[in-house]
C-alpha cells in the first residue's frame, strides 16, 4: 500500500472515531445521532456541486448502501444510548471482520488461514471480556452490547456493498457523497416522527455539532472508498481497525471515562485479532 494512500486511511480512522465521540459526548445518543446525519447530509449535498455524477453501474449498489445506512445510523444511536465509547465501539468495528471471515468460511466455503482464525479467537475473545467486564464496571447493560454487535454484522455488509460500488462509481468521492445525503435525508424523516417537538429544539442548540460530525463522518468515508480504489479492500479495511484505537484515546481524554486495566486488555486483543483477520 503506497505511503500516501496509508496516511489517508490513518486520518479517516481518526475521523471516524472522533465522530462517535462527538455523539457519545451529548445527553442523549440517538438526537445526537440525527443530528449529525442531518449536518452530514448538508455537507454532502454542497460537495456534490464539486464532484461529477457517479457512473450508472454504480447506482445499485448506492441505493443498496442508503437503506443500509439507514438501519446502521438507528443502530448506533441505541448502542451508544446506554453504553460507554470504550464499550462500544471496540465491539462493532472490532467484531465486523470476526463476522465477515466466518460468513466467508460457512457461505462460500472460503476458511481463514490459522492466522486468520488466530484473529477470531483474539476478537471473540476480547469482545467476551468486554461484556464480562461491564457488569463490574457499572457502565452498561447488555442491550447496547447486543446492539453494538448487531451493527457490526451491518457493517460487514455495507462495507462490500461500498467497496464494489466505490470501484463501478468512477469517483469514489460522488459515491459516498450521493450515498450519505440520500441516506441522511430519509433517517431524519423516519426519526423526526418520533422525535418531532425534541429535535427543533436540540437542532437550535446543537447545530454546530451536527456540522462538524458530518463533516468529519463523509470526509472518513470518502477517504476509506478512496483507498480502496487504490489499494486491496482487505488491506484498507485492516488498517482502518485503528479507529478502535483512537476511540479508546477519545473516551479517556475527551470523554474523560474510566477504563479498567481489563479493559484496555480487550480492546488491544480486538484490534490485534481485527487486522491478523485482514492481513492474513
């Protein structure tokens, strides 16, 4: 993987976990969550005025891609409603190719290498110690974890979708950015009706937020479709895990939460098992 393309992928793992911190850091996750898919879809909407249109072959999976992010956004504001950064996060990104190499291995007969399946037992492993852990430390139930590991199943899935459809787009940049103001626009009308009166007024107070998020939130995917025109799906994916890394390092000092030393343990087990299941 070229140096330049590496650097690129580092920054939107960053992006990416900086985003979640953002909606972690208010009162309540899921406003939070509309809140910045809304700021995410407006800076989409004025990037498309830079970008040409995305090749017709790609259309497919751009509407594939809209319906599933709309069910990853609903599911990421409910995890995080009641559970801690360091919590959650380690568990849907880290999880997400634990899920993918087994559903690689049972639907195409396609079975990890040992350092493949060393990977797996790392990720379970950690996850399991992560959901042992909670209960003692008081921070979580285990609904959010539950969650937490259902989005990771959605990301396998909207992570191939994306990646193919990055590559048939002819711009990766138009695709995300079609991608993620289509599918901002139809999460808040399917969330304003729950949340009608709650979300002008926390929109008045909040807006700055929304912005950055979504700023942040495009830019990190636009950069991870871009990479993976550039250099192997799995070997981008592999390095995006670092976001783990960086969400730990938000949640202790942005977020100011407590992490306990077996806690640490698990999220280092996690992105360790995460990239042996992609490099190997």
């Amino acid at each position: 993987m070229p140096l330049h393309v590496m650097l690129a992928v580092l920054l939107g793992a960053a992006l990416h976990a900086s985003w979640n911190a953002l909606l972690k850091s208010g009162s309540d996750s899921f406003l939070d969550t509309v809140l910045v898919t809304t700021g995410l879809t407006v800076v989409a909407a004025i990037t498309l005025s830079f970008v040409p249109l995305p090749h017709s072959d790609s259309w497919l999976c751009l509407i594939a891609s809209v319906v599933i992010h709309v069910g990853y956004f609903g599911l990421l504001g409910l995890a995080y409603k009641g559970g801690a950064l360091s919590l959650i996060y380690p568990i849907m990104r880290g999880s997400a190719p634990a899920f993918t190499a087994l559903a690689a291995a049972a639907l195409l007969s396609e079975w990890p290498s040992q350092g493949g399946w060393v990977g797996i037992l790392l990720v379970s492993a950690g996850v399991l110690l992560l959901a042992v852990d909670s209960p003692r430390s008081k921070d979580v139930r285990l609904t959010p974890i539950f969650f937490a590991l259902l989005n990771a199943g959605v990301i396998v899935v909207y992570s191939l979708v994306d990646g193919f459809g990055a590559r048939l787009s002819g711009n990766a940049f138009s695709y995300t950015a079609w991608m993620c103001m289509i599918s901002g626009i139809l999460f808040f009308f399917l969330s304003v009706g729950f949340f009608r009166v709650r979300v002008t007024h926390h929109f008045v107070a909040q807006w700055k937020k929304g912005v950055i998020g979504g700023g942040c939130s495009l830019v990190s995917y636009s950069l991870a479709l871009w990479a993976m025109t550039k250099a192997p799906i799995a070997s981008v994916a592999a390095l995006r895990e670092t976001s783990i890394i960086f969400g730990a390092l938000f949640a202790v000092f942005f977020l100011k939460e407590r992490i306990s030393p077996i806690r640490y343990v698990c999220i280092c087990m996690v992105s360790i098992g995460a990239i042996a299941i992609k490099v190997f």
